[in-house]
C-alpha cells in the first residue's frame, strides 16, 4: 500500500525508525548530493499490512533502478517444512519425544548497518521531507543477502555451543529447534543466553516453547511428528481460490501459484496440477488492430525484427505490443510480414500486450482449484512428518492388446497374503469414455502403464 493512503500509520512508522536508529532526516535534496558525491537515488515509500503481523515501512528500490543494478554473487536457498520432514524421517531413532522451539530475531534486515558512502541510494521522502536510511531495509534486494549471511553465522555458533543431539533451521530470520525432551529446556536456555550475550535482540512475544510451534506458516507438533495447516491459512487460500474463479487476472494467479507451492512443500507429487496454472499464467490475450492501408509501411517501421512495436506513434498501438497474428497466420518476426498490402481494405492484425492484466482460466486450471479446496486442504489438516515408514512387497503387473481387445492384470504379495486382479475391455467399452480409432494394440504401451498404476 502508497504511504500516502493511511499518512498518518507511515507518520508513525518512521518516527519509530527515527527513534530506534535506522533512518535519519537529511535537509534537503542539495545537501544529499553534497553529502554522497557519488550520486542519489530516491525510493518509493510504502506500507505493508500482512497476515498477524503489525504494519511496516518497505522501500521499494526497484523504481529508482537501484535493485536492477545490484548483483549478488551468490543465491540462498531457504528452508521449509520438506527439510523437517527429511530429518525427522531419516534421523536415527530417538529413545524419547522431540521437543520444539523458536526465536525470532526481531527487526533482523536493519541491523545490517550500511557503509556512509552506500546510504546515498538508500532515500526517500514523506511530506516534502528527506529521508535515508543507515541500514538495510524491506524491498531492498540486498537486505536479504546481508542478513543470510549473518543468520548462517548465527546458525554455526549455536551449533557448536548446543553440541549434544538437536537440529536446527532457520528461515530469515525465524530459527526452529528440535531438542530430545529430556535436555530441551537446558538447550534453548543456552540458545538465548548466546543470542544475548552476542547482543541479538529477540523478538520475546514470539519466543516458543511448547508441544506446537508456528513455524514458515505451519503448526508442528514435533512430539508426534505432524503438522497443521493454520485455520487462518486454510482461510486465506479458500478465499484465493474463489477471487481467482471470480475475477480470473494476472496478480490473482500469481498469488494462489505462491501460496499453492508453499502449501504443497510436502506434497510435492502433486505440483503437476499447477502446470494449467503456469500455462493460463503466460497466456497474454491478444486483440485485434486495424491498419489503414495508407499506413501499412508506416507501421512496419514502428517493429523490430521480433514484431515488437518499439515507439510512439500515431496509430496508437500500445508500445511493447507483439504482433502474433496477421491473416490466420503466426506472426514471431517482422519478416513475416508482408512489405505492402492491397489498397482497397484494411488489415487486421492482433498484438499483445506483454504488461495486460486480464486473463483467461481453463477449465484445467478450475478443475485443479477446485481440487485444491476440496482435497488438498483437508489433507492438509493434519499430515504426518516421519515418512520413514518401509514396507517390502512383491508385485508384478502386465497387459496385451490385440485388434479390438485389451486386457491387464496383475498381483501383490503382502506377507504371506496375495492379492490379483485381472479384467479385459472390448473397443466398445472403451470408445465410451477414450476415443481410440487405431488398433488397440498400438497403445499396449498406455495398458502396461494403467496396469502398473493400478498396482499402486
């Protein structure tokens, strides 16, 4: 949200950053200039409102170019609810309950304190009054990277004070501890005494110790190994998903495709449900233009060679649009284009808009939504974090076809127990529900599959 919406939550906001050092008042833009030879660069200043959270200034250095410039010489990968699951589920086996824990430390980004040279391109104003700030900040894209490396340093000195058996991850700047029952009151007191002792400052209301810990958005119980979706959650992506079915456009997908990616952490063999949702995602509608043709060389002149219109112009056609279709036919490239047209019609072509909003669902994309809110959710209700669970079976499966009949069959043998199916189709049965026009048995490769599918 602009600053400007609610003047008087961001007027509070920076008096707390004044306070608290992390922004100072520059006079005057001139005097920003004197200060920092180099040069200035001036962000824009907005207010974030999230889910449980308070509200908090983010500076978007992307409007002033700054983040486009920056490049980081490496990438961090962030942990998630997969990563417990992969320990707890390959750990060697504990004689006792895992005990669970958080800290959170609190405004973690802005204690990376910026060089003076550097915090010219850290500005912005409110109220017709200069700001910069001294340390990193919320939209910067070197924020994150300051801090992982601190966090990561954070990481390694507590294991090696911790020592005994534990485990530990840390998202941003949430760290989540798995201590043996037994030990896990002496161990998180140790974790505390170290982060205060190194001058960390805790974020106390968020401090966890107990059977359920809030952790990367979800609840786990680490004494039974199973984690929860949050009511608040299971809400939001409901509401999500119907906006979406509602008023299908770009911002919307691309909200239920985040927020469905980090729901399906655990459950990554469904994400193949999210490929209609990629696929609507990137298809731009194109609309149709009408070209005089007194006008036509003109407005080759407008493309590049990827049929790309380039500049202003006087037919107003949108700057960034490509052409895709000219007479029925694919357009990629301004060659395909014609040099000149007849002079007794006008032509039409169709251009997309690479920045358009709009866009269309499929009905793949409404059957995986519909699926999202009816069975993923409720699965996510409670689903288990130990997957070390092993189970040998034998089990054999096989299908033939001939001209106009298919069959499959198979067996599994569970201890001392076996269990076989067997079932044949005729070219009637299946033309029902499966258009097959051609021999049966040129699609025996789709009955071995369907009959290893039914196996599992």
């Amino acid at each position: 949200m602009s600053a400007s919406k609610d003047p008087a939550i961001t007027e509070q906001l920076i008096q707390k950053e004044l306070a608290d050092g992390f922004v100072e008042e520059i006079p005057s833009v001139a005097d920003a200039e004197k200060r920092w030879k180099q040069g200035i660069a001036l962000g824009k200043l907005g207010v974030v409102h999230a889910d449980n959270r308070d509200p908090r200034l983010v500076l978007d250095s992307t409007i002033c170019g700054m983040n486009g410039r920056c490049h980081l010489p490496e990438k961090q990968r962030l942990p998630n609810l997969r990563h417990v699951s992969f320990f707890l589920s390959t750990c060697p086996p504990l004689q006792e309950e895992w005990q669970g824990a958080s800290i959170d430390i609190k405004a973690a980004h802005k204690r990376m304190l910026i060089k003076e040279e550097e915090r010219g391109s850290l500005l912005f104003k409110f109220r017709n009054r200069l700001y910069a700030y001294r340390t990193t900040h919320f939209g910067a894209k070197t924020s994150a990277w300051h801090w992982g490396r601190v966090s990561a340093a954070l990481m390694r000195l507590l294991h090696c004070l911790l020592y005994f058996r534990h485990a530990s991850w840390v998202y941003v700047d949430d760290f989540l501890f798995l201590f043996p029952r037994s030990t896990a009151s002496i161990q998180f007191a140790f974790s505390i005494i170290l982060l205060r002792v190194i001058g960390a400052p805790l974020s106390w209301k968020k401090l966890e110790f107990n059977s359920n810990i809030e952790w990367n958005g979800w609840s786990i119980q680490p004494s039974c190994m199973t984690a929860q979706l949050p009511l608040f959650k299971h809400t939001k992506i409901t509401l999500l998903i119907n906006n979406l079915l509602q008023q299908p456009c770009l911002k919307n997908i691309e909200k239920i495709i985040g927020i469905l990616l980090w729901a399906t952490s655990l459950v990554h063999h469904v994400r193949f449900l999210l490929t209609s949702l990629y696929r609507d995602l990137y298809a731009i509608p194109a609309t149709n233009y009408s070209i005089p043709p007194t006008e036509w060389v003109y407005f080759l002149q407008l493309l590049n060679d990827n049929a790309t219109i380039t500049t202003h112009n006087t037919l107003n056609l949108l700057v960034g649009g490509q052409i895709v279709e000219f007479r029925h036919a694919t357009i990629s490239t301004s060659s395909q284009l014609p040099k000149d047209i007849p002079i007794e019609r006008h032509a039409w072509v169709r251009i997309r808009d690479p920045n358009c909003d709009k866009r269309k669902l499929s009905e793949a994309s409404r059957d995986t939504l519909q699926w999202s809110k009816h069975s993923l959710l409720p699965l996510l209700s409670s689903i288990p974090l130990n997957r070390s669970t092993h189970l040998t079976i034998q089990a054999a499966a096989d299908a033939f076809a001939v001209e106009n009949t298919m069959g499959i069959g198979g067996w599994v043998q569970l201890n001392s127990n076996i269990f076989w199916f067997s079932q044949t189709w005729d070219r009637s049965d299946l033309t029902k529900f499966l258009p097959v026009n051609k021999s049966l048995q040129r699609y025996i490769t789709s009955w071995e599959a369907l009959a290893q599918l039914c196996i599992i």
